[in-house]
C-alpha cells in the first residue's frame, strides 16, 4: 500500500507532464505546418 | 533544386509578362493591420512543394525592403509576409513572379485560426489522458484488487474522469442539447446520456464501495468518438483551406479617375455610382458599369456563360465579373457594389438555399430510430428486474449497463470514418469535399444538369483547321498572337507551342481593341483579327483572318474545347442510368454542337441565372435528385438550389463557395469517380450500420441477464469499434491500386476511364 501511494502520484504526474507537453505544443503552433517542418530541417539556416 | 522548376502548368497559361499577381493597391487594401506599424499579407502559393522553395522564397522576400518577416507555410501553400506601413507595400508579387511563382490573395477570414479543430483536439488529448490511466487503474481492478485498494483506485478514476468529462464531453453535450431544445434528437443524444449515466452510477457504486465502476468506459467512449469526430473535421478543413487557396475571380478594388485628373484606388465597396473608373486590360470590371471611352473584348464566359468574346465600344452596358481583354477603358459605374450582378447572383441563392435543407443526414436518421429503441430497452430492463427481483439498486445497475453496452461507440464512428476515408480518396484524386453530407446527398442522385461554358468546355477556343493552313502563316500568326491575351490569339499561339518566335522580328507590333492586333515588318502590315478589317475586300469571309498589306493569308476557324475526359464521363454516367442534360446562358447553336458531340439530348440554351434555378425546381417537383455541375457566376443560384453540387477550380468564386464538391483538376473524369466513391461510401455506412445493430442483438441479451462487468463492457466496446473502423477503412485500400492507375491514365491529353477488366488484372 505504501508503495502505491508514492507510485501512482508519480505515474499520474508523468502522464500529466505528457498531457501538458502536447497541449503547450498545439498552442505554440508547431502541428500548423508538418509539410514544412519536415522540409525545414534539411535546410542549413533553419 | 530541378523540382523548383517554375510550375509549367500554370504559367504556360500565360505569355510570361501576364502572369502578373495582385497589384500592390490590392495588398494594401486586403492587408491585416498589426501593432507598431506593421501590417501583414497572406497570399496563396501553389508552386511551393519543397524545402528549396521554402529557403528561396522566404530569404528574396525577406531582403525586401521594408520586409520584417516572411514565412512558407507548406501544408497550405502560403505565404505570410509583415511589413512596415510607412515604406508602402513591398513589391512582393513581382518578386514571387520572378522566382517564378504564381500568387494571389485568397478569401478573406480563411486566415483566421481554425478554433474549433484547437478545441477538438485538446479534447482528445484529454480524453486521450484521462482513458488512458483509467483503463490502467481498472487493469488492476480486474486483476484482483480488493477492499480499500479497490475503493481507492475508483476514486482515482473518478478524479481523472471528471475534467474529461467536463472538458471533452462539452462538445456532444453541447450538440446533444442544442438537438433537444429544437426538440429533434441527433447521434450525440444517446451518446450523452450514456456518457453521464455512467458516471453517475459509477460515482454512487465508489461511493457504497461497490465492485463495478464504469469510469473506464466513459472516458474510452470520448476519447474513441473525439477521434472520429476529429478526422471527420481535419478532412473537411483541408477540404476547405485548398478551395479557399484558389484564386479569386472578383476585382477587390479599382483606380478611380477624379475630375481633376488624380486618381486613388478604392476598394469596390465604396464606389459609388457616377464614378470614373480606368480599366486596364486583364482587371475584371469590378460594379456594373456603362462604357465611356475606349475599345475593347470582354471575356463573358464566367459571368453569363456566352463562349465567344464581345466587343464594346462607348455606350455599351457591362456587367460585374466581366474580364477585360485587349484594350484600356474608361468607365462609368452605373450601380454600387451590393446593387450589381454579383449581388443580385447572391440574393438569387439566399432564395435558393432551400435545394438541400429537408437533408438529415444518415447518422441522425438512424439515431432517431436507435435512441428510442435504446432508452425504452434500458426503462423496460429496470422496470423488469424491479418487479423479478425488488432489488433498486439491482435494477438500476442493469438499466445502466444496457445504456453503456448500447451505447452508439460503433454507431457514432461507423458514418464520420467512413466518410474520412472516402474524402481522403476524392482529395488525393484532386476533388475537395466541404459538405459531410454531401457524399450521402450524391448517393442518391438520378440527373445530373451541366453547365456547358467552362464545364464541359473549357471556355478556350481551339484551332481546328491547322491541317488546311501553311505552317510559316501558322508561325506568323502564332508569333503575333503572342502579343494579346484575346482568347482566340492564345489559342493561336499555343500551336506553337515550345518553339521559338524569335524567326520574327516585328518592328511593331500593336493591338486594335475589338479588332484585333497589327503588325509590321519592314513596309509590310500584317492583320490578324477581324476579316471585316484586316482585309481590303472581305466580301462574304467572316471571322479571324491572317492578312499582309490587306491580302488574305489563311484563315482560322475554331471551336471550344471539350474538357479531357468529357466523353468518357457522360458515357459513365448514361452507364449508370443517370440522365443528363445541359442548362446553358450561351446561344443554342452552341450548346447544340457541346451537346451532339458528348451524345446528351436534354438542352436548354440561353438560360438566365433564374431560369437555371427553376429547371431545378420543376425536375425536383417532378421528384428528381439532382447534382448540378457549373461554373459560372450565373450558375451560383442553380448550385445552391440543386440537391448536391459540384464545380470546377476555375468557377467564379461565389459558385466555388456553393458548391459541395470542387475538383480541381481538368477531367470531367471527376464526376464519375466521385458518384462511385459516394455510393461505396454509402454502401459501407449501412454495412456499419447494420453491424452495430448485430452488436447489440448480441450484447444487450448479456447486459439484460446481468452479466455485463466493466470488463466486458470495455471488451465488447472496444470490439466493436475496431470491426467498424476496420469496415470503414476497407474505402481506403480497396481501391488505392485504382486510383493509382488512374493518375497514369490522367497523363496523356484525352484520358480513358479505366475499363473494369483493366482494373482487375
């Protein structure tokens, strides 16, 4: 039992930091363009 | 970089000087303002596919002056350039222009951020979290967890469930009352109810340490839906962002000539009648207006349907839409912007709009059925073991169960993945889809009406006796075509094609607006237009002539071009029991040739916009379902009043706006696919249909005996979705080998539908 209190915290925490990280990356607008982002970085001067 | 070759296609539409974007008074004019001063231009781009392009174009125009920022954006192929307002517009599309880019401004508001698929999928990715450690939490549940552990891991679940609910689930709720309150029912009725109804009892099971919470199902129920419902939208806005990406046909503004010898630019919303204004050739005449001064043609085709330019001269009426060809006009406007053509097109198809608003679509009309069969099921469910067993609480749990167990997962997937996946077949095919609904509309078809100007032609003349004319006259009237934009010297010119004019050199060479264009090499005068001018004594020749010094050196005939793959599709579409007719504004000579050509006897020819739309009504009235195809502005009405519509990318805007299905490349060949594409998409919608159905023949008899754990409500709803899902995306693959050898096919000129046989080996 002590073992599950100190594990789900940190399962829910990590799977939440997961959610946090994807809905920051829709915001700063990073899905608008996938054609691009995968021609870019072949691109020298980014 | 070879692939960043300029594209051929569409320049070679032009003479390299024409292809010429939005003038700099219309990026002003249409340009966003920003703080401090800046101000931001979005254009489409259709050239730009690949990571060169994207380096080029971004640092040209960023080493423009007065440029502070320049962005590609491939997806959808457009550029967002901010500059500073006190340099006045940067020369942005020349720039482009000599990168060898097309560009031009796009639809306004299509540059605002799509906010309900932002919402749609924070939905999911919290739907997505919340099902996730919930199935997690109840795994262990399953596998043994006991008592206090139990209880514990139930709370948990009901913690995570809770924002997802509130979150994810606002958009069926939302949807799901806005149906009640108009007292209908939709899919996301039932879908709410058993959502809420399961985490209620749920909520009360944790609460009274009971053993079977349902928060798995709930939370995997929105996440699964959300996913639908997410593709369907994806769809639909690439669907819609690559129509709204096409170029606009409508002039944003004009140069307005005041008395005292200034001008200004206005956008056209302020013109007022009484004013001035300089068109230049290749503008389109932007309110009605009457002609002051000057000679010219004007390219009608797109507005009244009429193939063959017309000249004007001073006194004569224009209408709005008109495009300009050959000569500089002064004109005067005769009504406002909301007073003209295009207004009056657009009221026509407000009155119109009723062509498909009886619709409701499959998805709610099975629900209609399903929801009251579901629900009454559930009550009859308590009501039975209340009176079997006397247990309340007993009772509830199995009318609860039978919701969630019924609840539409399947139901709810089996239309939107279906329609993704054929929408993503059509798109790839060059046919853009707007409507969800439309596919299902286009199922039901029995007529389909064409346009003839620019449907099933494309509105460009072609030469048809090259055979009984010289080749040097040919080269000689190819090389001074070069010098108009008139329909008829382009298609002179295109016979030429890829060879070098450069064996002539004029020493001038001058258009005659509505005549047609001189030229001179040394004591030579070369006419090539009108026999009526070019030659000293036409006597009973008509039509365009080639003459030196008066002579008579060849004469031309030509007749508009079928679309490729005209034939083949109306041959299709005969196959398939579909009668055809054709509504056309142009003379019925005209339509008469189209129509023997293509094997239709149903016409009708020098149709205005108004009579378009009550053909449609007297074939509705007679009980027809009807896809009408057209282009034109004065097709828009008749779009909007058919039962599903298509038209091609070079329809006038509003009809591109009204039409259900937009294709955008040449072939008519579009229209048959689509029809089958919509009928296999149908014809898999009633497989899911039916296959939900058998689902809950077999899960609601379990959830009525009391069998249904969350563990086998989370199997059975899993099942289930997958073997829709896997249906629906049968769309996608079965026929991916088709339409591979279709876009083979598509390559040579005249394109043959591939035959069944073909297909199969």
């Amino acid at each position: 039992m002590t073992g599950l209190l100190l594990l789900l915290p940190i399962a829910l925490f990590l799977g939440g930091l997961g959610l946090a990280a994807f809905l920051w990356s829709l915001k700063s607008g990073q899905y608008e363009d996938m054609d691009g982002a995968a021609e870019r970085i072949l691109n020298d001067d980014g | 970089m070879s692939c960043c070759l300029p594209d051929v296609d569409a320049v070679s539409n032009l003479p390299a000087s024409l292809a010429k974007g939005p003038s700099r008074e219309e990026l002003t004019l249409s340009s966003r303002v920003l703080p401090n001063g800046v101000r931001q231009t979005d254009l489409a781009v259709p050239g730009v596919h690949c990571g060169a392009c994207i380096a080029n174009i971004e640092s040209t125009l960023g080493n423009l002056d007065g440029v502070e920022y320049a962005r590609v954006n491939l997806s959808t192929k457009r550029v967002s350039v901010r500059w500073r307002e006190n340099a006045g517009a940067p020369p942005i599309t020349e720039a482009l222009g000599q990168l060898g880019y097309e560009s031009h401004l796009f639809e306004q508001g299509a540059d605002e951020k799509d906010e309900t698929l932002a919402e749609l999928i924070r939905g999911l990715g919290i739907a997505g979290f919340a099902a996730g450690n919930i199935m997690l939490l109840s795994v262990s549940v399953w596998s043994g967890a006991e008592a206090a552990t139990r209880d514990l891991f139930h709370w948990l679940s009901a913690l995570i469930a809770l924002p997802a609910l509130a979150y994810s689930g606002r958009i069926f709720f939302r949807s799901a009352w806005g149906a009640l309150r108009n007292g209908r029912t939709n899919m996301d009725v039932p879908i709410s109810i058993g959502v809420l109804l399961a985490y209620g009892m749920s909520l009360y099971e944790t609460a009274t340490h009971g053993p079977h919470a349902y928060f798995d199902a709930s939370a995997s129920l929105l996440f699964f839906l959300l996913i639908g419902r997410t593709l369907d939208h994806i769809m639909r806005e690439r669907a819609r962002v690559a129509v709204k990406g096409l170029a606009r046909f409508a002039a944003r503004g004009a140069t307005i000539l005041h008395g005292d010898g200034t001008s200004t630019y206005l956008p056209v919303g302020d013109i007022e009648p009484g004013m001035n204004i300089m068109l230049s050739a290749g503008e389109r005449v932007p309110v009605d207006a009457r002609v002051l001064k000057g000679r010219s043609d004007l390219d009608c085709a797109i507005v009244s349907g009429e193939s063959d330019p017309v000249a004007v001269e001073p006194g004569a009426e224009l209408r709005a839409g008109t495009l300009n060809l050959t000569g500089p006009l002064t004109i005067e406007a005769t009504a406002k912007a909301q007073d003209s053509f295009l207004a009056e097109m657009m009221r026509l198809m407000e009155a119109a709009e009723s062509g498909r608003g009886g619709y409701r679509r499959i998805a709610d009309r099975a629900s209609a059925l399903y929801a009251p069969v579901v629900h009454l099921t559930a009550f009859l469910a308590f009501i039975g073991w209340m009176i079997a067993a006397g247990d309340f609480h007993r009772a509830l749990t199995i009318a609860v169960a039978v919701l969630i167990i019924t609840c539409p997962c399947a139901l709810g997937l089996a239309v939107p993945i279906v329609q993704v996946a054929a929408a993503r077949r059509l798109f790839e095919n060059g046919i853009m889809v707007k409507d969800g609904s439309a596919m299902e509309r286009l199922a039901e078809i029995d007529t389909v009406v064409f346009d003839k100007t620019g449907t099933l032609t494309l509105g460009m003349p072609r030469l048809v006796n090259s055979n009984e004319i010289s080749a040097r006259d040919l080269a000689l009237a190819a090389a001074i075509a070069l010098h108009s934009r008139h329909p008829i010297s382009r298609a002179l010119a295109e016979t030429q094609d890829g060879k070098s004019a450069a064996e002539w050199s004029f020493d001038a060479v001058q258009e005659v607006p509505g005549f047609g264009l001189e030229a001179a090499i040394g004591d030579n005068v070369y006419r090539l237009g009108r026999a009526a001018w070019a030659l000293a004594e036409a006597g009973s020749i008509v039509g365009t002539v080639l003459s030196c010094n008066g002579e008579k050196l060849a004469a031309f005939s030509f007749e508009d071009r079928l679309r490729a793959g005209a034939a083949a599709a109306i041959a299709e579409l005969h196959d398939r029991q579909i009668a055809v007719e054709i509504v056309s504004g142009d003379r019925s000579d005209a339509v008469a040739a189209v129509a023997s050509a293509l094997g239709i006897s149903r016409i009708s020819a020098g149709v205005l916009p108004s009579g378009k739309v009550e053909r449609l009504d007297a074939l509705k009235a007679e009980g027809r379902r009807v896809l009408m195809v057209g282009d034109g502005l004065n097709d828009a009405p008749a779009l909007a009043a058919a039962h599903v519509s298509m038209a091609p990318a070079s329809a006038a805007d509003i009809g591109r706006s009204a039409a259900d299905f937009v294709f955008l490349r040449e072939s008519l060949a579009a229209i048959p696919l689509t029809l089958d594409t919509s009928r296999e998409a149908n014809r898999l919608i009633r497989q899911n249909l039916v296959l939900a159905v058998v689902y809950n023949a077999i899960a609601v008899p379990i959830a009525l005996l009391g069998f249904v754990t969350p563990l086998v409500a989370a199997l059975a709803m899993s099942l289930s979705s997958v073997i829709v899902i896997a249906n629906g995306l049968r769309l996608g693959t079965g026929k991916s080998r088709r339409s591979a050898c279709e876009s083979e096919a598509a390559k040579p000129t005249t394109k043959v539908f591939p035959t069944k046989e073909a297909m199969a080996s």
